[in-house]
C-alpha cells in the first residue's frame, strides 16, 4: 500500500473517552483505516482502550483480528501486537493494512493464522492487553467452509466456544492487566438474545472482574426503508448500541 494514499496518519482533535457512553459520528478514516470489512469496529475504539490500558512497546493481543482495525492502531501508537484469525482473506487483509511506514510507528505486528480457542503458540501471562472484537454469533458470517470460524455459529453453540476463547485470554493475560471485548446482541422471533451479557457473565466466568461496562453507540445503523416499515409494523426497536466490556485479570 502505498504512503502517498494516506493523507492523515491520526484522528482530528482527538480526545480520550471519559463516560460510559461512548459516540462517534465520524467512523475513522486515518491511515489505513476503512469500512470496508463487513463488522469491523471504528479505530476509535482500540485507540481509546490501548492509550488507557497499556503503554508504548508494550504487547497486545487481537485474536479476532478480522479486518486489521486494531493492528493499524498498535503500530500506530507504538505496541506491539498479535494478531490471530482462522481466515486466510482476513488475514490476506490485515498483512495488506499494516503494509506502511511512518515516522514514530513503530509497533511490530506479528500475524498468526489460529483460532481464539486455542492460543498454544502463545505462554502464559505474557500478553499486557487483550483489545478484540469477536463475530456476534452468526449475524455476519465471516466464511462458508472454516469449521473454525465462529461467525458460522448459532447463538448458543456460539456462546459455548467463546467460554473456550476467555479461557485462553485469562490464561495467556498478565495479571493486572485488561482484556477489552465488543459485543453486541441479536433479535430472534420478535424477542431480543442479549448475547453481550452472556459473552460478559462467561469471562467472569472464566476468571475476569468487570472493570468497565460501555455502552458504544452505533452510527450509520440500516434504518433504510426495509427495516423503518418492519420496525413499525412489528413494533420492535432497532438496535443501536453495542457493549465493551473492559476486564481485569
């Protein structure tokens, strides 16, 4: 990719979040950075928990690294990072990302084709922040044919595996240390799964106190005509908000 592409290396008038919502008009569209990869989250977002929860050269961990959001952060801002999925395109994407130089963008990326699951390459409490977002389920699925991928999921066969992938975070987590995870909910038959708060319950679960509870707004919802008539018709509200949920070991 190359530099002359990029007109901006951060955000304009950055500002750390202060409150438990958090709201941003503007998706993030410095650097490498777009909204091109179905679910990925705004930069805002790792930006925000790296710059609160961990410091320069140290090591993150991104297991379900998608589209690369959170490896162009962590260069960015001097971490390190890991950066593991079981998807070949993902990860074909991520290499392609964090494809860049930059004077003071310095974090070395490495990435890793594994599954959350199973973080064997990685020992103990070695990492000093967890920063993912995972697939919700099976809203948006990721592959057709990765037996490992997570988004091929149904909601409570989903839930089962993610008590697998917060084992592993606890494990490979130092102690002290933050793990933060967006996690967003689904309706099924006119009725709302809170999967968000069942992803909560199974890292504490597994280990992990709740530190934060953050309700992130979402922007540039499908409020399209299709989804306006129905909402009306089967009286039912859009949703428009997501958790993040910041843990400690």
């Amino acid at each position: 990719m190359a530099d002359k592409k990029i007109r901006k290396w951060g955000p304009d008038d950055f500002e750390l979040e202060m409150t438990t919502v958090w709201s941003f008009q503007k998706r993030g569209d410095w650097a490498t950075h777009d909204a091109k990869w179905r679910g990925n989250w705004s930069p805002y977002i790792p930006r925000n928990i790296m710059l609160r929860y961990s410091k320069e050269n140290d090591l993150v961990l991104d297991q379900f690294a998608g589209g690369g959001t959170t490896l162009v952060e962590a260069k960015l801002l001097n971490r390190n990072i890991i950066g593991v999925d079981v998807n070949d395109d993902a990860l074909a994407r991520c290499r392609d990302k964090i494809n860049f130089e930059h004077e003071g963008a310095d974090g070395k990326v490495y990435i890793h084709k594994g599954d959350a699951r199973n973080l064997d390459f990685i020992p103990d409490e070695s990492v000093d922040l967890i920063c993912t977002h995972p697939p919700y389920a099976n809203i948006i699925a990721y592959s057709e044919d990765i037996d490992e991928d997570l988004s091929r999921l149904k909601v409570p066969e989903f839930l089962d595996e993610m008590k697998r992938a917060a084992s592993e975070s606890y494990r490979v987590l130092k102690k002290d240390s933050f793990c933060a995870v967006l996690m967003g909910d689904t309706r099924q038959k006119g009725h709302m799964i809170p999967m968000s708060f069942d992803v909560m319950r199974i890292f504490e679960e597994a280990g992990f106190k709740l530190k934060e509870l953050i309700i992130k707004e979402q922007h540039n919802c499908k409020a399209t005509g299709y989804w306006k008539t129905n909402s009306v018709k089967y009286n039912f509200l859009l949703i428009a908000h997501e958790y993040l949920f910041v843990f400690k070991k």
